[in-house]
C-alpha cells in the first residue's frame, strides 16, 4: 500500500471541509426558510436573511475563494514530486486555518479571523515557494 503525500491526503480532507460546510449552511438556510424551500427550484429572490444563515454563506464563499488555489497548488506538488517541505507545512497551515476559521466567522469573532485568514494565505504562499 503506497502511502500518498501528506498533501494530497489533506486534499482528500478538503473535501469533507468543503462538505461540511455547505452542509450547515443549507441547514441554517432550511431552518429559516423551511424545506419547501429546500426541496423546492429556489426561484426569485427569496434568500435567508438571518444572522447565522448569512454568517455560513459568506464563510462558505469565502472557503470556496481559496479553494481552487489549494486543489492547484496540492496537485502540482504531487505532480511535480515536490511534496515535503515547506509545501506540506503549506498545506498544514492552510487546512488548520480553514477549519478554525469557520466557527470564528459564524460566531463573529473580528481581528483574530482576519488572522487566520491571513494564516491561510500564508500557507498556499507556501505551497507556492515551494512549487516554483
């Protein structure tokens, strides 16, 4: 059994980030809006306006902004067999800010997201010194 690098075993675990994170917020939208709602096309206007709902939107959007720069820059790594190192501390420093980032964006929590933000940025700089 080969074992993969620990870049891509975090871009497996993206994914259940990514997951999870649109599961709670269709849950928070569903709670306000019910499941006629959910179930149903979604047509007009209508969106959830509550604090919570719009709170797990916007992490949301937010998670998906960087996204597809860590899923790039993960792939490249392992392509290019350059994994180890200063990428996989990448990678570690962004996958640890996503999670944590989250709850401080639903529980509105200033400043110091800011900073785990920042610290995810830092870390697909990271990823990215080490590729090129």
């Amino acid at each position: 059994m080969t074992v993969l690098p620990l870049e891509l075993t975090l871009l497996g675990w993206s994914v259940v980030l990514l997951v999870g994170a649109i599961m709670l917020q269709g849950q928070l939208a569903t709670r306000e809006l019910g499941i006629g709602w959910n179930a149903g096309p979604r047509d007009g206007d209508r969106q959830p306006t509550g604090v919570l709902a719009g709170r797990a939107r916007r992490a949301l959007d937010n998670f998906r902004e960087t996204y597809p720069a860590f899923i790039a820059l993960a792939l490249a790594l392992a392509v290019s067999g350059r994994t180890g190192g200063l990428g996989a501390t990448g990678a570690m420093l962004w996958f640890a800010a996503r999670i944590v980032y989250h709850p401080l964006y639903l529980f509105g929590v200033p400043y110091l997201r800011s900073l785990v933000w920042i610290g995810s940025m830092l870390g697909l700089l990271l990823m990215l010194i080490r590729l090129l």
